[in-house]
C-alpha cells in the first residue's frame, strides 16, 4: 500500500454516494495530468442520454407467479423456463429484506406477492451545490392518490406496448387498475398489526392485561429478576429526564425495590390516566432476563378499585387509551431497544443543529428540523435507508417490522425531500446502470428477451448490463428505462440535499470518518464503553460556513483520489494530485493558531494529504521530477509540520535519484537543523549524510557520527527454514517441530539456552497499552477544546505538541510518581477502574494484567519514566517501531530486570525508524539486542 493511502482511508470513512462538487473539481486547471505527450487530460463530461426512437412491440402474454421467488414473470414459455432455472440454481429464496447492524433481532419475514407497477416522477431533482443560498427542494414525489394492487392476478398489454404508450396514459391506466385497492402496500413485506378495540369505559379496564417492557435497567440496584416476580407501577413526576417517567416497583421486597421504567411511549400516555383518574397497575414478570441490563417482558393488569367517579371525560379517558393500546400495539412488533436508532439519530441531529447552527444555511437548518416532525414511521424508513449502500432501493422489497405504514412513510418523505424516485424522463447513464443492477439477472433476460437481444444462459450479469446499456446509449433500445420500471416497481433514493446534509451532520458530530450511526448502537449493546470525561468548548472548529464548505469539498477530492487507487484509474489519480497541489497553501491566520491541533480540520490540511499520498504515487511511477516539485512545494508550505521529517528523507533520495547527490546532501544538512524532523526520519537522514557526505564533497566528520555508528548487541540463533521466497515472511520449524515466526523462535530461544526470560511479542503494542494505563488520567483530564463529543477515545490534541505543552505539569507530576516506584501501583488502579472502556492505543484483550505488572516492575522506574515521557511528547514520531520482543525475569518478588530484542529474519534488515528506537532506548538505559535468525 502507497505511504499515507491508510490514513487517508480513515480520513475519507464511508464513501459518499454523492459529491456535490465532483464536476467543478474535475475541471479545475490541471499542472500534472497529462498523457504520454504531455498533453493536459480532458476533463470528465457527463453523458447526454440518447434521442428516443421506436422499437417493435410485442403480443401480450399474461404474467405468472414464480413459485420459487414469489417474483412476476412473463408468461412465455423460454421466460419462464429460464427464470426458474436461475431460481432453482440459488437453492433458496429471494431475500425480500435487507438487514444491517440496526437488526438487533432476526425476526421472520412474511412471505406474500409483489407487484411492479410504473409510477412517474414529478420533477427531475436539480443538484445540490455547497452554497449559501437556498438549497433547492425540486424533487420526484410519490403520487398522493397512488394506490396498489392486492390481488396476485394482473391483466394488462405486454411491457413493450405499454411502453410505447405515452407516459401519462401509461401512469393513468396504472393508477386506474389500482382504484379498487384497499390500501394493501406494496412497500412492506409484514401486514399491519391490528389496534385491539378500544375501552369504551372505566368499566372495561377490569382485568384488561398490557403486555410491555421493564427498560431502563441500568439505573436500577436489583439485577436479578425470577420468572413470575410480582410488580407495581409508581408515577415519578420528579424525574429530569421524562416528566411522565412510570417507575416498575417490586411488590415481593419489604422496601419496594425500584426495577427499572415503563418505555418512554407508553409512559406518556399511561401516566395522565394514573395522576388523573388514580388508577393503579400490578404485574408479573413473564420472562426472566439473560443479563442484568436486559430489558424485561413483563404484564400488568389494571386495579380500577381506587376509580374516581368524579370529574370523568369519557372522550379524552378512550383518547389516551388508544394511543395506550397503540403503543402496547407497537412494542409487541419490536423490543423499545430496537427503537434505539430512532432517538440516537435524532439526537444527531439536534445536536449538530445547536451546536453548529452558524454552519448552517436558514434552508438547511429548516430542512434538518422538519426531520423531527415527521412520523415515527417515516424517520425510521429514512434511517434504514441511509444506512444500507443504495443508492437506489425498489420499494417492493424494502420491509423493515418497525416500520408499520412504509407506503405512507416513503410518501411523507418524499414530500418533505428526503426521498426521490427514478425519472424515466431525465435519466442518466449513472442512474441506469445503478437501476439496472439491483435487477435480478433473471429480470435482465426478461428484458433482453422482450427486446429481441441475443441472450444465452451462460452471460453473467455484468454482461447483461453492459449489452443492454450499450443498446440504450447506441438508441436501439430508448424505451429501456420504462421496461425497467415496469419490472423493478417503484425504486426510489435518498435526495442528494438529504444525502449531503446527513453527511455533514455526522461528520460534525464525530469529527471523524471512522464512526458513524453504528457507534451509538455499540454502546447501546455495550460492545464499546467510552471514557468519561468533561467536554469545556471555548473555540470553534470552523470559523464560519466558508470553512466548513472549503474542508467538505477537499474531503471530496480525497474520496476521488482513494476510488481512483482502488480502481486502478492512474489517470484520475493525477487529476486529484494537481487539483490538490493547485490548492496547497500555507497556514494561514485562523483558529489554528490559538488552538493549532484544529489545524486538520482544514481543507489545507486534507490536500497536503493528497498531495503527499501523490508523492508517493509518482516515486512508484519512476516520475521522481514531479515527485520532487510537490514534495518542495509542501515544504514551503507546511512549516510547522510533523510530516516535514517524512517530506524532506523523501525529497533526499529522489534528488539521488535524479543523479544531484550534492543536492540531496543540502537537503538532508538543512533537514536536522528543522525541529519538526524527529525519529526516524532524523536517522534516516543523518545516516544519508554520513554516506553521502565523504571526501571531496565535506571533509568534516558530523558532530553525530559517533551517536549513530555505536555498536548494537547482535545475537544469531539458527534455525530450520519452512519456505525461502522472496517477499514473504519467514516461517521456522520450532523445537516441537510446529511452525512458527522468527519472533516465537527467538522467544523459544531466550526461554532456554537463552538465560530463562520470560516475554512476550508486543511490539509497539504493550507500550501504547501500559502508557495508557499510567497516563490514563492526564489523558482525560479537563482541557478546553480537545473533547467535543462522548465518543472520542483520546483527546483532539493527541498525538501532537500541544498534549504535552497543555498538560506539562501534571505529565512530569505523574512520571516523578513513576520514576519513584508508584508504577505498579498506577497500572493495578488504573486498570481495576477502566477495565474495557476504550482508550487510544490501550489494547486490553491482548496483554493481562499480569504481563503488564510483570514489565513495569522489571523495568524499573526511571526507565519506564523516561519512556512515557518521549510518548508524551510526541506520541505520534514514537508510537511505532519499537523492538518486537520484551523480555523480563525476576531476581527476587519484587524487583527483576528486562531486556528488549528486535528480531531480523535471514533477509530483514533494520528500518531507520526502528534504529532510531533502539538508540533511544540504550540512551535510557535499556538493555537491548538485536537478534538475528539465520537457516541451518
């Protein structure tokens, strides 16, 4: 993988489905993409959709059900025939449903008929551009009287004449079909659950059972329920939280143990019935949970004895019991944890809206805000939606079981924006290859058969699509897009207004690319456990919306750029070099100087990036002229950089590559005279001056030579070799004659004939783990501006000069402690009060408490002090290339002494980086060796 391709794949996260500047990007003025002949590229143009014309029509036949897929097919002959052989070639049936990480449960699909059915869009939706002015609500609605079909049976012309027919009258005859519909959906697979009958008395509720949930378990001291436990509702009107908030009180404990709630739907409705009318609820507890946070089933009856009979309002009393019986109606279809999504997502939203509301155009904190209006029913439509890959869903085979009116939910989304559907009319080459391929590759036969298209059995469904979007572009075909619709049913998408807003309230909200919806689930389920700490905000990331719009659109660039590699596109990948190079400017006056760890919220910072991840891009293309224009670019651009180490070794080799060794001897001269060049790359380059460096061209020998040339311990150890190719890992028969690693052979070593240590293969790893564990407290210790979220695993500054610079005094105060003997102490404490809770570079799984005990004790104080000290300073030059194994053995019960060992294969050799460590650690009084495998 290229230099800097890994980071910016966590940069760029999930990939838009939509970039609102991609064109105006790829016609920016290009300085690096060129052909062969050094001639500019053109830039992309989209592709006009081809003239209409006619094509034959075909008899009508009647359709027929498949009995594999439930699916409708042509009644011919050679259609059905080679429909059911790829059907019976599946072995199973067709999913009608997709699930994602949001399915808590699998619940059961409901097995009933679909049909396809044309339905026309209103409007083409125009795009959505990042400016400040409104944003554009033109968009494809769904038809407020469309109805569908419930029967199986249809009776109509054959897809080809219907198609010919123009588009009004084929939409109309379709509505009209439909006109003795009784609203059966053709969007969800599940039929609607039925609202039981209303109470139309007090004296109904008599011994009226509700069936619901004890949720909110965390809060409460009893974590153990039994089968059968006797329960009481109790109102808690003092609750912050929920006003309405009904606590389950145990009526088996003396004192009246508190359990847990009643969901919050159900609460709202239950508790005015309760303060108002005093009626009073018992239960029972049907099934016993698994875990001490479960939500619990549970039954309550209600006891009318203490009914008042004064002051009754029959019509609010039977309105609040149908919403009671509504929400019992509800839960009984999905767990209220399975909700959770719902009100996380909404929380987003709400958050984004307060806390970056300057961001924000007056349209698009509108459109956000109409989110929470909408129905129940529609959020989680869109949610569900948002999350899957798309960009285009057909309707027929969206169900999702919370979702209990999905017709009138993708109805209500499109009228508010968030949904569009497929235009027949303006369709691109871009929608009708993604339409064309959520087609089932026995739908493509169909309409490669109705079109008279040779089609064998063996063409793959890649090949289906290229054929017939061939014919579409070449106009032999211009009636495609209304045969898809006709077989695909309504297929609609979430509006690139949608799309790009939902985005930048994520990325606002995480302030990253690696978490997502997904994150709030997790802790939901509690896989993830953040730390605590306190969020103090006295600056903002972005200035103002011009900011926020300058770092989407270089977020855009690195998105292409990352597509690009992966799909091989080395034309695409200069363009995004030289747009990015084009905008590479120097730091300029904002924020980032009060606060600089902002700086990589930039879009200068994103397209040093790209520019960077282009540098290396061109070494490998053998371009080392373009190679070296960007990388002198970057360093008189980015003076205050961590990456200048990096930038200036590289611009060092490619110079000697060039054939100027007496240029690339300046540079590396004039590299350690720069302070941001640290680790590694100040190795790398003070050994390149020592090469290079000899008479004639300097006489002097560096004040540094002696430091670098000191001589290491070197330990060789044979042993018998499984594979010798080139490329990849040796791998060695150990004494038990398994095959194993070089770094379990020197551990096998050490453990014998080697002196009995004791050890691990750690790394980087067990360091990282146990400077967590020690510094765990100074990491997330209050400081303004470094946590903006309660889902962050370190602070925003860390892993930069400003972690140590903020927190100098209380760092040197906790290492003196460590320095003084107090480590094991730290580490035990430490570990007991945040056991699980996620931390940057603490791994917890891989190291016991035992080992960790066991390396701190042996290394003593002073060492392990001086250690933490240089992660602290700069984490981000030291937190890798440490040496792979850490040896320790104990002289008494307390006291011992460790030993570090890099292990080398017959062909590894030693990285500046790791070279760098190993003098490091000797210049800490480390015991440390390298170990050299060689084959017998």
């Amino acid at each position: 993988m290229l230099k800097g391709r890994e980071s910016l794949v966590r940069l760029v996260g999930k990939r838009r489905r939509f970039l609102p500047n991609r064109l105006a990007i790829l016609e920016s003025t290009l300085n690096l993409c060129s052909d062969d002949h050094c001639n500019p590229l053109p830039a992309e143009k989209n592709l006009d959709p081809c003239d209409d014309g006619d094509i034959e029509s075909r008899t009508s036949r009647e359709y027929v059900t498949c009995p594999v897929c439930s699916c409708r097919v042509n009644g011919e002959d050679s259609i059905i025939n080679s429909h059911l052989d790829e059907c019976l070639s599946r072995g199973t049936k067709r999913k009608l449903t997709q699930s994602t990480l949001l399915q808590l449960n699998f619940y059961s699909r409901s097995k009933v008929q679909h049909q396809a059915h044309v339905l026309k869009s209103e409007k083409k939706e125009s795009s959505v551009g990042p400016g400040d002015g409104p944003m554009p609500n033109n968009i494809h609605k769904l038809p407020k009287d469309a109805s569908y079909i419930e029967n199986d049976e249809i009776v109509c012309d054959s897809l080809v004449e219907c198609a010919m027919r123009p588009q009004k009258d084929c939409l109309f005859d379709t509505l009209n079909h439909c006109e003795g519909s009784n609203g059966a959906s053709e969007i969800c697979c599940s039929p609607k659950n039925k609202i039981s009958e209303m109470v139309l008395g007090k004296d109904d509720l008599s011994g009226m059972i509700l069936q619901t949930f004890i949720v909110g378990r965390k809060f409460s001291n009893e974590k153990e329920l039994n089968l059968g436990e006797r329960i009481s509702l109790e109102r808690d009107p003092t609750n912050v939280k929920d006003p309405n908030a009904i606590k389950v009180i145990s009526a088996d404990s003396e004192c009246c143990k508190m359990l847990g709630y009643l969901p919050r739907e159900l609460a709202q409705f239950l508790s005015p019935l309760i303060e108002k009318y005093c009626l009073s609820f018992k239960g029972l507890v049907t099934t016993a949970p698994r875990s001490s946070v479960d939500v619990v089933p549970i039954e309550v009856m209600c006891d009318n004895k203490l009914f008042h009979e004064n002051n009754f309002d029959n019509e609010e009393f039977k309105s609040l019991w149908t919403s009671i019986q509504k929400a019992i109606d509800s839960t009984k279809i999905f767990t209220p944890i399975a909700l959770k999504y719902q009100k996380n997502f909404s929380l987003l939203i709400q958050e984004v809206l307060q806390s970056y509301s300057h961001l924000l155009s007056g349209d698009e904190k509108h459109f956000l805000d109409v989110f929470s209006s909408l129905s129940d029913d529609s959020q989680r439509l869109f949610i569900r939606l948002y999350l899957r890959k798309g960009p285009w869903f057909r309707m027929s085979c969206t169900s999702y079981k919370e979702v209990l009116d999905p017709k009138r939910a993708a109805k209500e989304l499109s009228e508010a924006g968030y949904l569009c559907c497929f235009d027949t009319t303006e369709a691109d080459n871009t929608d009708m290859i993604q339409i064309l391929n959520i087609l089932a590759v026995s739908e493509l036969r169909e309409i490669m058969h109705l079109l008279k298209k040779n089609c064998n059995s063996v063409m793959r469904k890649d090949d289906l699509v290229a054929s017939l979007l061939s014919a579409y572009e070449d106009g032999l075909c211009p009636l495609l897009p209304d045969l898809i619709l006709r077989i695909a049913g309504i297929c609609a998408r979430i509006t690139s207004k949608a799309e790009l807003l939902i985005w930048r309230a994520e990325r606002l909200f995480f302030l990253n690319g690696e978490q997502n919806l997904s994150s709030f689930l997790l802790v939901d389920m509690g896989v993830v456990k953040y730390p605590t700490y306190s969020c103090i905000v006295s600056d903002q990331i972005f200035l103002d919306r011009n900011d926020l719009l300058a770092y989407e659109e270089a977020m855009e660039v690195a998105q292409l750029i990352d597509q690009a590699l992966d799909e091989k596109d080395d034309k695409m990948v200069l363009r995004c070099v030289s747009v990015a190079d084009s905008r590479v400017q120097p730091n300029q006056c904002t924020t980032s100087e009060s606060v600089p760890f902002f700086s990589c919220f930039s879009a200068s910072w994103i397209y040093s990036k790209v520019v960077s991840l282009g540098v290396s891009f061109l070494e490998r293309e053998n371009r080392y002229n373009d190679a070296v224009l960007l990388l002198k670019r970057l360093l008189n651009c980015y003076t205050r950089d961590g990456r200048r180490g990096y930038w200036t070794l590289r611009l060092s080799i490619d110079l000697e590559h060039l054939g100027y060794p007496s240029e690339s001897l300046s540079v590396a001269e004039n590299g350690l005279l720069d302070p941001w060049v640290r680790a590694g790359s100040r190795m790398g380059l003070q050994r390149r001056i020592l090469r290079l460096g000899k008479p004639p061209r300097r006489w002097k020998i560096p004040s540094f030579a002696e430091s670098i040339k000191r001589k290491i311990t070197e330990v060789r150890i044979q042993g018998r070799p499984l594979n010798h190719e080139t490329g990849m890992k040796s791998r060695f028969y150990g004494e038990s004659g398994e095959q194993c690693s070089v770094e379990q052979l020197a551990l096998e070593y050490y453990s014998a004939e080697g002196g009995g240590w004791q050890g691990v293969h750690s790394e980087s790893g067990i360091w990282l783990t146990i400077f967590g564990l020690l510094l765990w407290d100074v990491i997330f210790s209050d400081v303004p501006n470094v946590f903006r979220t309660k889902f962050q695993t370190a602070p925003l500054d860390f892993g930069t000069d400003s972690f140590y610079i903020l927190r100098q005094n209380s760092i040197e105060s906790q290492l003196q402690k460590i320095q003084d003997g107090m480590g094991e102490e730290i580490l035990i404490t430490s570990w007991e009060s945040h056991k699980g809770t996620s931390c940057n570079g603490v791994n917890w799984d891989r190291h016991s408490l035992a080992e960790l005990r066991a390396a701190v004790t042996c290394i003593g104080g002073p060492c392990m002090a001086s250690l933490c000290r240089h992660l602290a300073q700069d984490y981000r030059s030291w937190s890798s290339g440490m040496p792979d194994l850490l040896l320790w053995r104990f002289n008494s019960e307390y006291s011992g002494e460790a030993k570090l060992v890099e292990v080398k294969g017959p062909k590894d050799r030693l990285s500046e980086q790791q070279r760098a460590w190993i003098l490091l650690l000797m210049d800490c009084g480390f015991i440390i060796e390298v170990c050299k495998i060689t084959p017998c």
